[in-house]
C-alpha cells in the first residue's frame, strides 16, 4: 500500500553509470520487523527528497490540552442488536493482551468515540486481564451485563500477524459470530437481542468531552546524505525476501522493513537509493571543490580502509556477474571474508601487488556496473597524470630501471649511468609470460625487422609491474577509442544478456 508524489519539476538527470531515476516521494504501509521479538508490525514511511521517516499509529485527545491518549476508560451501554459493537483478537497465550480487532460503524463502542482497532483491553469492569486468555476476556465481557466499563490502550507495535485493520470501522459481519479463537475475530456485537428493533439513538454529547483520533505519527527518522541499504540479514550472507533496511551516517536505522510483493519492494528500493545517490553526488561536488584535480572524487560508498593502494597498481575484476535486479542504482559496500562462505551475486576484487586480493559486494547489479566503470575510468585518469612509472629490476647481476610511460611506451635503463638499453611503444608489445614469483619475459616485435624480441627482467614485486603495464595500455586505447570503456565491461554485458 502506497502512494508517490510527482517527480520535482525538474527534468531528471542521467549521471555516469547511473540509470535514469528521478528523485521522488513515497508513503506506504510496511512491515517492521523487530529483530528481538521476531515479531513484526505495521509501520508507514514517509519519503522525501533528504528523509525516510518511519510513522507509527496512535490514539491522540484532539480536543484537550494533553494530547497524550495513554489510559483510557469508556463504558458502553450493550444494545438490543449489535451488543457492544467490537471483536476482540489475541491474549496472552500468544505473549500479548487482548486487542480491539473490529470496531462496528454506528454501534455501541464506534458511537462513545473513544474506541479504535488496536485498542488492548486492560481492564473489564475493574478485574485487570491484561494477563487473561482470549477465552477468558471473551467470557468476561459476554457476561458483564447492560453496561460494562473497558480500560484500553493503545498497542503501537500489534503483531502482524493479529491482522488487524488499519482504516476506519467498517460493517457487521456474520463471520464474526464463529467460535472464539485468538487468530479470529470474537464478535461481541451479535450477542445481544435478536429482535429486528433499530439500535437506540446514540447519547447526546457532553460538553467538554474529549475527542480522540487516531493517527499516523513521525517516530524516527533516518537522513539520507551518505545513508547505506542493506538487504542482508545482519552478520550473514542471507538475502531477505523483499526487505531492506535504510542506515544513516550516524548509525540510525529505519529497522529491517518487509514490503508485501516484490513489485513493492522495487518501488522502494529504488526511490530511496535514488534520492541516496542523488544526496551523495552533492556530497561529492563539494568535496571537490575543495580537493586539486589530482584528489578529485570519483565514487562514495561505505568500506573501512586498512591500508592504501597506488590506483596504477591494482587490477579490478568482477568476479561472478549474476544481474536479475539491475533496475537499481544504489546498495552499500561490503568486505566479503573468503573463508566465510559464499560472495553472493555482485561481487567484485581488487587484486594488489605480491599476489594480494581483497573481494567486495554490493547488492545491486547497476551498483556493480557502476563500480566497475567509476574504478576504470578513475585509473584511466591516474595514468594521464602521472605519465610515467618507474620500476627497479635487474637481470643478470646487473640494477637496471624500467620506465612504463604513457607517450613514450617501455624504456629500460642502467639504474647507475642512465643509459638507455632499449626502448619499445607498447604496439610493439606482443605477448608476455612469468614465472609467478620475480621474472617476466616481455616479447617485443622490432618495427624494421618485424622479428619478435625477448627481455626478460626480474623484479621485486612483479604483480604491481604486470598491473601497471595492463594500466596504461588499457588507458592508451581508451584514450583514440572512445567506446572502448564500455566494450570492456563485464558488468554491462551480464546486464545486457539478462
């Protein structure tokens, strides 16, 4: 259940990597699932451009100066048809009081104004049965007489699985009047005469009389400047079902939230992580303007760095593409622990010099594919900055330096008198091997001769080399080839095959 505001009058805005999602409002009924209890129970959201704020039902005195309902005490006078006018649900076989679950439009209890659905019934003529069976409290109120004097109060986090309505009073039911059982309504309204006589006239109001309503009220709410989604459940690798939970920078949470279909649960998700991407974006823009060019932000996202990394140096690979959810745009990063278990779906690793490797996921495959293009075009960047690279080797006894550059292509030189040894544009690299611990053998094709020449050197940490050549040659052919970013991409080819 829910209802969307119109987009903002502004046209929305298509971002590198994203897809085409305009900021929007929302509210809806959901479930909230409360993580001690297992239970879970209605709650509505309420989205804006910077805010979800997650609203509870109350009972509030509208006409009086407090307008905190707590305790309330109403006698209801039973009638010759309709009796009290109300079912009852639950009790405390199944760890809550009895409740109001139906409220009959223009019978006894709808008629003193101060009875709603969700009401728990605390007392019965003074005899507490906050602690009483739904058989005994059924019992208790069937046998009460003429008039009978209830103390409720209103249960803000009713188990869903009492069902209980969330909208206005509504008509008898002959359904009502079945045996009485916890999970079914026990109709309190067919018990009194059975004569055809209209229901006595509703008493005349007494002046000063306190006016209650219920309402949906604001009970927390989570900012979405830099806020994180997360699907899983907490300290595992499960996926829930059509769920998510909303956490904020400073650790709020909207709770894990439960959407009735997964048409729902889409809907959501991708009008929140839109208006988190957006809010994120502006973070960024400001960021740079106070950063050089050369420290300029290319992605947010939330992860602990434990040591950093020269961009040149490190090779990005997504590891297991499966995109069935591509229609979003925004999840949260996290570690994946390889002796946990599974990566799940979208993961991605960023492998680092001596043989090293650290796996990530996130949760959406466009997030996926945003990575992967933010990470190459960020490295792509580096390159045209730095220009250059300069690594020390040797061979043969011998200290020697190899220069990876970005115009000139490989140079190797004596590191003691600079001399050049030879040099090669990176077309003329044909082909590569390693022995996977020092030494590289590089197959260089002469212009003149067009005969194949090998060099081979060795060096301290071979990985950081091998990543840095794949670095500026990838970045070279990107920079004649405008298409070749997204040629390269395995994100974007699951996401077109899908």
């Amino acid at each position: 259940m829910s209802a969307e505001g119109p987009p903002p009058p502004a046209g929305p805005r298509r971002l590198p990597g994203r897809l085409l999602v305009p900021v929007r409002t929302k509210t809806g009924v959901v479930l909230l699932h409360d993580e001690v209890s297992g239970n879970a129970y209605a709650v509505r959201l309420k989205l804006t451009k910077e805010v979800l704020t997650v609203q509870t039902q109350d009972v509030i005195c509208v006409s009086a100066s407090s307008r905190s309902a707590n305790h309330r005490t109403v006698t209801l006078r039973r009638q010759p048809v309709g009796g009290l006018g109300l079912s009852i649900k639950g009790g405390a076989e199944y760890r809550v009081p009895a409740v109001i679950s139906k409220v009959f439009k223009g019978h006894a209890a709808d008629r003193t104004g101060m009875l709603f659905p969700g009401d728990a019934v605390l007392q019965v003529n003074g005899i507490n049965v906050e602690n009483a069976t739904h058989e005994e409290v059924v019992h208790l109120l069937r046998n009460a007489g003429d008039e009978v004097t209830v103390t409720v109060e209103y249960l803000r986090e009713a188990p869903s699985f009492l069902k209980l309505p969330l909208g206005s009073p509504g008509p008898p039911s002959a359904h009502s009047s079945r045996a009485s059982s916890p999970l079914f309504d026990s109709g309190l309204h067919l018990n009194g005469s059975s004569s055809h006589t209209a229901p006595s006239s509703p008493p005349s109001p007494v002046a000063n009389e306190p006016k209650y309503e219920k309402r949906w009220l604001d009970a927390w709410s989570v900012p979405l400047s830099m806020a994180r989604i997360s699907r899983y459940r907490a300290g595992a690798e499960t996926l829930r079902p059509n769920a998510f939970q909303v956490v904020a920078l400073d650790g709020v949470s909207s709770g894990l939230l439960q959407f009735p279909s997964a048409q729902e649960h889409a809907g959501w998700l991708q009008a929140v992580s839109a208006n988190i991407g957006d809010l994120t974006l502006q973070t960024m823009e400001m960021t740079n303007k106070c950063c050089s060019p050369c420290d300029q932000v290319s992605i947010l996202d939330w992860v602990r760095a434990e040591k950093t990394y020269n961009l040149c140096e490190v090779l990005f690979k997504v590891d297991k593409p499966q995109l069935p959810d591509a229609c979003c745009s925004r999840a949260s990063l996290g570690f994946w622990d390889p002796d946990f278990g599974d990566q799940g779906p979208h993961c991605f690793s960023v492998q680092v010099g001596r043989g090293g490797s650290h796996s990530f996921s996130v949760e959406l495959g466009s997030e996926l594919a945003e990575w992967e293009a933010r990470f190459q075009r960020a490295t792509f960047m580096e390159v045209q900055r730095t220009r250059s690279r300069t690594y020390v080797c040797s061979w043969r006894g011998r200290t020697l330096c190899l220069t990876v550059d970005f115009a000139l292509g490989f140079t190797c030189f004596d590191s003691r008198t600079k001399n050049v040894l030879w040099r090669y544009k990176f077309s003329q690299l044909k082909g590569s091997s390693d022995d996977g611990k020092g030494r590289v053998r590089l197959l260089f094709q002469n212009l003149d001769t067009k005969q194949i020449e090998t060099k081979e050197l060795e060096f301290q940490d071979l990985t950081a080399v091998l990543h840095c050549i794949h670095s500026f040659m990838a970045a070279k052919v990107a920079s004649v080839d405008a298409a070749f970013m997204d040629s390269q991409s395995v994100t974007r080819k699951f996401m077109h095959s899908s």
